[in-house]
C-alpha cells in the first residue's frame, strides 16, 4: 500500500493546483469552530508541504471566515455568517445544543448573539457542495460530548441528522484534511462508510498496520512504555481503531504513536473518549469491549478480524502463562 505522505508527495502539483483553481473560481469556505482547542487548524497548518500550505494561503481570500486566522474581527466578521452562501462549509469542534446552545457564540452583530447550533443550521442549509466535520469533536462529539456532557454537546450530523464528512482525530492529521478538501473543492465526494469517513484514510484497523504487530503475533507483549513489545497490555485501541496513521505516519512522515512506544489510545474512534478510556490500561473484557455500541458499524469483515483478534490474544496470553511456569 502506497503511504499517504508519498501520494501526497506524487500528487502535490495536482492539489496545489485545485486549490489555486478553487481561488480563481470564487469557490467560498466557511470555517466554524465550536468546542475545541484549535488542534486541527494548528494540525493543518503545521503541514509539512509549503507548496499546499502557498496553495491554502491563495484560497484565503475565499475563506471567508475562519476565527483562528482570519484578519476582521467583531461585528465586521460576524456579519459575513449572515449574507454568505457556502461551497464548503467545514466545522471543527462540537456543538452545544437545546438549553446548553448559548455555551458556544460565534460572534454579536447588532447586539444580538449568533449561536453556533443556530449558524451552522442555517449555513449547512444553503451549502452547496459539502459540509465536512474536522476532528472527532466535530465529527463524533470527542472530549466535549464526553461524560457528564454539560452542555448536551453533539457532533455535526448528530446536530444536522445526516451524514456529513467526518474527518476524525485528535487532531486530524493534516492530509487527511488536505486530501479531502482538494476533492470536495472540485466537487468529488470522496467514498464514504456508514460513518461518513473516507474509506481512504479510516478503511483499515491500525492494528493490522502497526509496526509492532509482529510481537503481538508473536506473543511479546511490553509491559512498560520502554520495552519492546505489542502494547496491548498498556491499552492500546489499534485493535479497534480505524486510521492509517502507521503507514501515513505523522510530523512529516517520521513517526506515529505505537512506533514511538506510546499505545494508541483510539482517537479516530466514534465513541472516543469514554469507550476507548482509560488510557494506557488494558482492557481485560475484550468481547464486551467490541461488542459496544459502536460494534454494529464495522463491516462483516472487520467483526471477523476483531474475533480473531480476540480468539489469538487468548491463546497468546495462555502461551505465555505456560512459559512462565
């Protein structure tokens, strides 16, 4: 499998050149952000490729609002919300809803609020090409949405009742954003799951891709940070997390979290963070922990590989109980 850094590399003149073709045709983005910490604008912008980053700058004047780099402020900026008509509409964090809505304000125009539900109710009925949620928050709630919930945050589609683009992650890796962007722009929709992810990028369990997937196989497990061995037994979520962050790779294609001894703690995963929680310690109910909720959106072939996955770690374990005796 080609890794994304080199489709990227092969294919940057290409996206470059859709992102100059999007300014010359007036294409307009809007970029809401809700309950977040702008990790995936600062994800996006710390890509590694100056010539896409030349390429986003050239679009900026069609960006016609984004509040973490746009230059108006105030009233001045607000105001746009009200009057535009998007192409893409993208949305990064959660959105506070019902009785707790007035938590997250994009801005005041004329003295009255504009609330974030309100606005991207309104925006994502008159965008015309895509509406594309980047983050977990935006795409399935993430930290915001977490337990206890106080401010009944909900995702895009869960605010909107339909499928949108999900772009998850914590943060989402800056190709995935890229990529997905450059095909939206020129009015490809990519192929999407059951969850509107990008079968690109979220078609593959990480487990199946680790660098350390030869120890599992093999039975060596690590049991501390530094040592050499499958993390399962530190928690890692590869085994039920889809992304192709081990043949992708982050920081400019040199390094991703189980290949720099970290386990993977599952934040692509729909219900991140409360099901895949807590990190770095092993979860001992396997078939109760792939059988939760999110269990029924993987495919027959996925649900086949994770109860091989559970039947070997079974074996595994009792193969290195024996040795140890």
């Amino acid at each position: 499998m080609m890794g994304a850094s080199t489709v990227l590399e092969l294919y940057k003149p290409q996206i470059a050149e859709v992102f100059a073709q999007a300014a010359d045709k007036g294409v307009k983005l809007v970029w809401l952000q809700g309950q977040s910490d702008s990790g995936c604008t600062v994800s996006l912008i710390q890509g590694t490729h100056p010539d896409l980053y030349d390429a986003v700058l050239k679009l900026n004047v069609n960006i016609m609002f984004h509040p973490t780099i746009m230059v108006p402020s105030g009233e001045e900026a607000a105001s746009v919300l009200q009057t535009i008509t998007p192409d893409v509409l993208v949305v990064e964090g959660s959105i506070p809803t019902g009785e707790k809505k007035h938590a997250c304000v994009v801005g005041e125009v004329g003295g009255r609020e504009i609330i974030l539900e309100d606005c991207l109710k309104d925006l994502a009925a008159k965008t015309k090409v895509a509406v594309v949620a980047v983050g977990n928050c935006a795409a399935f709630g993430g930290i915001p949405a977490g337990k206890p919930n106080p401010t009944n945050a909900k995702s895009v589609s869960g605010v909107l009742g339909k499928t949108v683009v999900n772009i998850p992650g914590c943060p989402a890796h800056p190709d995935w954003v890229l990529l997905t962007l450059a095909s939206v722009l020129i009015g490809v929709m990519p192929t999407l799951d059951a969850l509107g992810r990008p079968t690109a990028f979220f078609g593959v369990k990480l487990h199946d891709e680790c660098p350390r997937r030869g120890f599992y196989d093999a039975g060596k497990y690590a049991e501390n940070l530094s040592d050499e061995g499958c993390l399962i037994n530190l928690g890692c979520r590869g085994p039920v997390t889809l992304a192709d962050c081990a043949s992708r790779k982050w920081n400019g294609g040199m390094n991703m979290c189980t290949n720099a001894g970290a386990p993977c703690i599952g934040c692509t995963h729909p219900e991140f963070p409360d099901k895949v929680s807590p990190f770095y310690v092993r979860t001992e109910a396997l078939p109760d922990f792939y059988t939760h909720e999110f269990f029924k959106y993987f495919t027959g072939a996925v649900t086949a590989g994770l109860a091989g996955y559970v039947a070997l770690d079974a074996v595994n374990r009792r193969r290195k109980a024996k040795e140890e005796k």
